[in-house]
C-alpha cells in the first residue's frame, strides 16, 4: 500500500515541478537592495555591498526617520543617545510620554513624577478574572526647593544595566533603582535639604541615637526604616517629613508585617548598596547575576520563586534567608545574601524533528497530507503584507520540508525550497511590494515600511512590539531553507544574522547597532513584547510559545549555520522562556502562585504584565478558553514537547478548554490547537478529530497536526518526561 501511495504522490509531485519549472528562479539582485527607489522618502540610499559578498562589516537594512517613534532624548542622559537604546525593558514607562507611569521594581512600585520619586510597597486586588497590584504613593522623595511642578525638570536616566538602572532627579538627588532590593537607595549629591511625604499619617517617628537610623510608622499599619549614611535631622507633621540639608546615602525600606525579626535582618544589611548588576552567560544553560556593590557588609537582595529553582547554592557564593519574605504578584520574593548568584536551568533538546520520532505506521497518512499541503503552497500563494502574518506563513511552509524528512518524503523539499526562496529573498532583498525591512538608527532596530509611518501596523511592530515573535518566524524559515540549501544560507547569512541580533544581540558595546537582549527580561527570565507604548501596568506578553519558538528558532539557525554559540544562547533562552511560562502563564490546579478564586477559573493567564494577570486577551474575551490555550501552543514545533511536558498540567489545560468549544462560531485553527494538547494524553480520540477539521491556524497545517499527533508516543508511560534527560542531546555533545 505504502508503495502504490508513494508512486501516486510522486506523480503529483512531478507535476507540481513542472509547473514551478516553467518559471526561472529568482537571484538575489543587489542592485534592488542597495539602491532603494528615489520616491522611497522614508529611506536613505546607505546599504553594504550586496550579500554575495559576505564581510565582517555587519549588515544594515535602509535607513528610515520614522514619523511614529518618540523621540528618546528627553529622558536618556546625552551620553546615552548614541548607543541603541531598550524598547522593552523594565523601566520603559520612566522614558515615554510624560514618563510619569509607574514601574515595578520588585518588591517596589516605582513612580518618577514632578521632580519627586514614589515608592509603593503595593496591596493586592484579585478576582477570577484578573489580579492586579494597587499603586498608592507611600513615601514621596523630593529636594525641598524643588518641588514647583516643572515638567522641564523632571528625571534623567543617566544609566542602565541588566538588573538596574540609575534615574536622576533634579536638584542633585541620584536613585539606583535595583531589581530585587527591599532598600530604595538614593545618593544625595550636595548638601540638600529634603521632603519625605506620605498619603497616609505618620503616627510616629523614632530614631536611634546617631540619627542614622529612623523608624516611620503610618497609620495604614505600614512600618518604614530609613537610613543614612550620615546623621539626618527629620521632623514631622502630620504627613510630612522635612529634613535640614544632608548629603550622602539615604536607603528607605518597609518592614513586612512589622516584624522585629525583619528589622534585625535588614539592620544588618543596611550598609552595602548595590548600584548597577549584570548578567553573564557563563555557558550553555547557566547565568551569573553579578552586581556592582558600594558601603560595606554583605549584600542583601531578593529572589522570585523561579530564581529560587535555578539557584546554585552549593558553592557557598550565596545564603539563602528563608524566613525573609516580601510579597510580590510574582510569588514570594525571599531574602539572598551574595554578590553574584549563578542559576542553572535544565538542558532542552532543540532538534530539528520530533523527539520521540513518528511510527512508521503513520507514514502514509502524513505523506498523503504533506502532498496536499505543498501543493497548496503554489495554488494559495501569499496574499498578506503584515510581518507577522507573513511570517506564519513562511515558518509553516518550512515545517512541511522537515516533516518530510522525518517521514522520509523527500520528493517534496525540492518545491518547498523553492518557495521560501522566493518568499524569504523580497525581505532581505529589499524589494518586497508594499513592505519591508528598514533601520532605526534612533533607537536601534529594525523597523518595518509600514511600522514606521504607522504605530499600529504589523501589530505595532514599528513602535518594537512583538518583535521576537514576528523576526522568530522569519528565522524559522530561514533556519530550515539554510538546512536544506547551504549554498542560499551562505549568500544570506548577513541578512540572516541581521534579524537575529535585531532580538538577540548580547553586546553591550556602544558602537552596537542594537539594544542587548532586546525583548529577554534577564531578572524576570522571560521577555516582553510591549514595545514603545505606555502602559499603566508595565510590559506585557501574552504568547509564551511564540517567545519560545524565537529563541529555538535562533539555536535552529546556529545549527544550520555550524555557530555553536548560538545554539548555546538560543538554547538557554528557550528553557528559561519555558520555565517562566510553566510559573507564571501555566496556571495549575492548587498551585499557591496565585489566588484560589483566580486559580478555580483558569489554566492559562491570557495576557501576564508586570504588574497584572489578566484572563482576557488582545483579540478574545476571557471566555474564549480555546484561543487562550492556542496562543499559549502556537506554532506546533518539537520544542512544544518540552514547553508541555508535564502531562497532568495538560490534561488539566484541555478538560479547562474543551467546553469552549461549544460556543457558536468557534475558529477551526483554534480546535486544532486543542486537540492537539489532547492528543498527548488521548491520542486516537484526538486525532479523529483532526481529521474531521475543515480548516487551520495560518501557521499551521493538517500534516502539522498529524506529525504531531503520530509523534507522541505512550503519553501514559511518559508522564515524567521533563523535557531534556535521555532525549536531550546537550550532555552527548557538550561539556
């Protein structure tokens, strides 16, 4: 029967290639790339010598002046401006619009506004649908003369590193704002006379007998410590503190649930500040927080319930206080004592095809699918524009060559390569009609034609929304086209290289043409994809998966590309984007991470911010429990296996969804997703229903489906499959 298939399909095949053959393929052309057409006004003619000729210079796209991104130099100290600056960090409220937004700096809500810095030590509201911390301004900091309200005078990032960043306010006061300290630090340059308010009554202040330490209690129950450096003279009314001039170190931090044993802890910690941390890639699948400290003592910093897993603490470098806990909508945030923490997170298998591998059994099935599929690939060419979409597209057509190589179909590849040939090459050429790749220089990053006359095209991408996710399936794709046409991927490699660092680049150097680490949050270990946009609750993300398969797909580029260091770093950030997702978006029954009334309502957060958890999502109600699950799936790759490893969740995960499905008007793309999931624990009832579905996800197939469904062997005897272990092949290849 498999032959008889076989010489059917291969008839097919053949003649799909004749109608391909009738038409030449298309050579890059370096002239449409390096001189863009004159009535191009968004940009300038500056593009390296054409991809042929590979340099060690790197590749740039056009230049563009977009008309839609801020202008940076209002909130960035001068020194700053010539370097590529972040467009999803941690801190981004403080540099958009009035900069006035708050940002959570763990365990702190941190606001920045008319000359005055606010710290929250925030309270928690929670219902079935979201949970959300609530700012309120506990202590206000500002230099006594300078509180006029000028919006001419207000902060200036005068640095930033991984884990910190450095604001400057007027009149010579100087907060290093540090991920994870419980002490707000504050440098007062010159002698300066200061104001400390409160929204709440101060009920008492008490001080020891050097006026370096000072006890603030307010009538929320709150209990503030306040120290300095040097003696401080501070008087109260009855919401007001005032000081005479002082200059030195001040550090503010509260005392959880006034507790004295807290206070003791913090006493002891209170004269080593950190001012700047960063975080190295040791090796593959480890890294090292390392801070900048000044004073003396130990330091004192906090850690989140994911950091706590990835800690080393065998080498003595850290001590871990287990009964110093500060709460956080993250889970809780204990106390670490160290000056640099190594975290070491599992080994992935980034493969290239399914780990476990398909039953033989099942070749026919697929290979009738997978002939249809590229088939299709000439009769429904593509249509849209959008980065994004346009993406899906490609990365979906180049999964059908892998799924051929894994069912030994290779009669197909041939039609596959020719068609991301001819979709990939109009992007790096330059000459795609009616978009494209352009360069910021302002910021530093690849923008698209659209984006950078309109914020909301391409999802925002122009403002550097979703990055990761869009320039994650171009790298898909071109990971697997380098894989089965070397020859192209030598040609392409810097246009190739180019998207890559666009979201992975680690420089720190100035002379960089992109921020470091674009979308990753190294502290949180996940990225964010919220771009040049403000938003009262931080950044956000809201599709895991597709932050996953961006860095599987960079280690899939490495590899086609022999560069093993890639592979290392696309590696790592995978399995820490897979962590974060299993403890923040993967909400598991009787899991203590969040609420008990969230918890009975949901098994996927739909859109998780700093400083909220939100059931609903960008384009779906929260009702919508199928499309919740899909965006947290989406696009079905082997690394799928490891990011829903843990097979009880899964069962949980459906059983939440399935009733969705019910619901009139219900997307077909998205029962495939469900059904999927399905399928790794009920796998012949779950493919049944894929073979009943009438239509897919844009970036996903029917021959997608059923790989995945005939590659997932006995879900039941792998219930402890983690994800790495035997079927890893990190610890084979690597030491």
């Amino acid at each position: 029967m498999l032959k008889k298939l076989r010489r059917k399909v291969k008839i097919v095949i053949k003649k799909l290639g004749k109608r391909h053959r009738t038409s030449k393929p298309q050579e890059p052309n370096p002239s449409s790339s390096s001189s863009p057409s004159p009535s191009e006004s968004t940009t300038t003619s500056n593009m390296p010598p054409p991809p042929h000729k590979l340099s060690n210079v790197p590749f740039l796209f056009p230049e563009t002046q977009s008309t839609v991104l801020p202008d940076p130099s209002r909130f960035f100290s001068p020194h700053l401006l010539s370097s590529p600056l972040p467009t999803n960090s941690f801190f981004q409220n403080f540099v958009l619009k009035n900069g006035d937004q708050p940002e959570y700096i763990h365990p702190y809500l941190i606001k920045s506004s008319l000359s005055s810095l606010s710290l929250s030590y925030p309270s928690r509201f929670s219902t079935s649908s979201f949970i959300y911390q609530i700012f309120t301004p506990d202590l206000t900091i500002s230099a006594t003369q300078n509180t006029n309200g000028d919006v001419n005078s207000n902060h200036i990032i005068s640095s930033f590193s991984d884990l910190s960043v450095t604001l400057d306010l007027p009149s010579n006061l100087r907060f290093f704002l540090v991920r994870g300290s419980p002490f707000l630090t504050c440098a007062v340059t010159r002698t300066t006379p200061l104001s400390i308010s409160t929204v709440h009554a101060i009920l008492s202040l008490s001080s020891n007998t050097s006026l370096t330490k000072h006890t603030i209690k307010l009538n929320n129950n709150q209990t503030w410590i306040c120290y300095s450096s040097s003696p401080i003279n501070l008087t109260h009314t009855i919401s007001l503190l005032s000081s005479s001039g002082f200059s030195g170190v001040i550090r503010f931090a509260i005392l959880p649930d006034s507790d004295p044993s807290y206070e003791t802890i913090l006493d002891r910690f209170s004269s080593c500040y950190p001012i700047s941390g960063n975080a190295e890639f040791t090796k593959p699948y480890c890294l090292e927080y390392k801070w900048e400290k000044k004073g003396w003592g130990e330091l004192l910093l906090l850690a989140h319930p994911l950091h706590l897993r990835l800690l080393s603490v065998g080498d003595g470098e850290v001590t871990v206080l287990e009964n110093f806990k500060y709460k956080s909508i993250d889970g809780e945030l204990v106390g670490v004592v160290g000056d640099s923490w190594v975290l070491k997170s599992d080994p992935v298998s980034v493969t290239w095809h399914s780990v476990r591998g398909v039953d033989e059994l099942y070749f026919p099935e697929i290979v009738l699918a997978l002939s249809k599929d590229v088939e299709g690939l000439n009769s429904t060419p593509i249509a849209t524009s959008s980065s994004y979409f346009y993406g899906k597209l490609i990365a979906r057509a180049a999964r059908m060559a892998l799924i051929a190589e894994e069912v030994c179909f290779q009669e197909v590849i041939p039609v596959v390569r020719k068609f991301l040939r001819d979709s990939i090459e109009p992007w790096l050429n330059g000459n795609f009609n009616g978009n494209g790749f352009l360069y910021d220089p302002r910021w530093g990053g690849i923008v698209t034609k659209q984006g950078s006359l309109d914020s909301g095209a391409d999802f925002g991408f122009g403002i550097y929304n979703d990055h990761h996710f869009h320039l994650g399936y171009f790298l898909y794709a071109i990971a697997v086209l380098v894989k089965i046409d070397p020859a192209w991927g030598r040609t392409y490699k810097p246009q190739a290289y180019a998207l890559m660092a666009d979201f992975m680049n680690l420089s720190r150097r100035s002379n960089s043409y992109y921020p470091r680490l674009r979308s990753f949050d190294l502290w949180k270990l996940h990225s964010w994809a919220g771009g040049l946009t403000e938003f009262a609750d931080g950044r956000n993300q809201e599709s895991t998966s597709e932050a996953v398969n961006a860095y599987y797909s960079a280690a899939l580029m490495g590899l086609s590309y022999g560069d093993t260091h890639l592979v290392a770093i696309g590696s790592t950030l995978a399995a820490m984007e897979i962590k974060s997702a299993q403890t923040w978006w993967h909400v598991k029954e009787g899991d203590k991470m969040y609420e008990a009334e969230f918890n009975r309502e949901n098994r996927a957060v739909g859109v998780l911010w700093a400083n909220k958890r939100d059931s609903g999502l960008w384009f779906a109600p929260p009702e919508w429990k199928e499309c919740r699950l899909g965006i947290q799936v989406l696009p079905l790759l082997p690394i799928t296996e490891v990011l829903f490893s843990d097979i009880g969740f899964v069962r949980e995960l459906v059983k939440w969804a399935l009733p969705a499905l019910g619901r009139e008007g219900v997307g077909e793309g998205w029962k495939g997703f469900v059904y999927a999931m399905e399928g790794v624990y009920n796998n012949d009832e779950a493919a049944d229903k894929i073979r009943n579905l009438n239509g897919f996800d844009d970036g996903n197939s029917l021959s997608n489906l059923l790989w995945w469904i005939h590659s997932r062997g006995d879900g039941e005897a792998e219930e402890g499959f983690v994800g790495g272990g035997r079927y890893c092949w990190f610890g084979h290849y690597c030491h």
